[in-house]
C-alpha cells in the first residue's frame, strides 16, 4: 500500500516595479503556482514576453497610468524572458527562472514512513536511510514522464546514490519491502 504526501506550499506574488526604464529586480527565481504582478510606478512600458517554456502563456501588456499592475499566474516550469517594447534598446529587460515546488514530503498522519530520503532537492548524492533492518527493499526511481531510471535493492540501513549525471528535474520513487511501501518525489538540481 503506497504513502500519501503532501508537499508543504504557499503560492508568492513576486512584485516587479516597472520605472526609469527598469524592472526591478531584472531578474528572479520562482516556482509553479506562484504568481509575478509587474506595478507602475512611472513612465510608459510594456511587459512583453519574448520567450517562455514550451506550454506556457505569452503576454504583452500596457503597464502605465491607465493600466497600473499586471499579474501572470505561473503554470510552466522554465526561463522566460520579457522586455518593455518601447525601452528595449535602452536594456529595459527582464526574466525569470521557474522549478517544480519540491520539499521534502510530510508523510501523512495514516502513512509509514519506512525510510527518509534526502535532501530535497538534491545536487550530486541522493541519501536514503532505513528506519529499520532491510527486509527485501527494494527502489525504483523514474523520470517525471515514467521512465524507470534506477532499479536496485537495498541491504544496508545507510544508502547513497549518485546522481551528479541525471538530468535536473523532478524525479518519483517508490521503496517497498515485504509488507510496506512509500513513495514520493524529489528534485535533481
């Protein structure tokens, strides 16, 4: 019987001043579900997209005293760059690098957690550690589309992985023994 997580999440508006021929900040990291509101502060601009993950929504919006904030709701992981029309040549540009919401998943009061798999995200090792003596454990992580990346059976309580060659991404795994079984996912940066 598989676990059930919820990852801990609260949606961020990342406010942009649009003035003196600036964003500000110019630039900024954010994650799915957030939201980036461009406010006037003077002047007369646009944001415009000029490119954005493939899936994602473009925009081109007026941002000056009749028209004074602008919001995007965040749905694609990504870089997207955008820029002011009129002030492009004098370098009013912005963009914005966006990742999959990931923690470290909060195991629900009904679940057994029979191992901590960690950190979340991870860069170059991916450490699991078993709550109790192996018993036939045994882990498969996949790719966000499926596709089986590692297979392995683990004999010690103390586990590590190297992933410092997979791809950044999200990536799901499922540990299982002869009576338990967890899953979850976890970020590769």
């Amino acid at each position: 019987m598989g676990a059930l997580f919820a990852l801990s999440t609260k949606a961020t508006i990342h406010t942009v001043t649009v003035q003196n021929f600036s964003f500000s900040p110019s630039s900024f990291t954010a994650v799915i579900g957030d939201t980036v509101e461009w406010v006037w502060v003077g002047g007369t601009h646009t944001t415009t997209s000029t490119s954005a993950p493939v899936g994602a929504a473009t925009w081109n919006t007026n941002i000056n005293s009749s028209a004074t904030t602008f919001q995007y709701k965040i749905t694609t992981a990504g870089t997207y760059n955008y820029q002011c029309n009129f002030h492009v040549s004098m370098g009013m540009v912005g963009s914005f690098t966006v990742s999959v919401a990931m923690g470290v998943p909060n195991v629900s009061a009904s679940a057994k957690e029979i191992a901590k798999i960690f950190p979340n995200p991870a860069t170059n090792l991916l450490n699991i550690h078993l709550n109790k003596a192996p018993n036939n454990n045994e882990l498969v992580i996949t790719d966000i589309l499926g596709k089986e990346v590692i297979k392995e059976s683990l004999s010690n309580i103390d586990n590590t992985i190297d992933i410092s060659t997979w791809k950044k991404g999200v990536y799901l795994y499922n540990l299982k023994n002869n009576e338990e079984a967890m899953e979850g996912k976890f970020e590769v940066q």
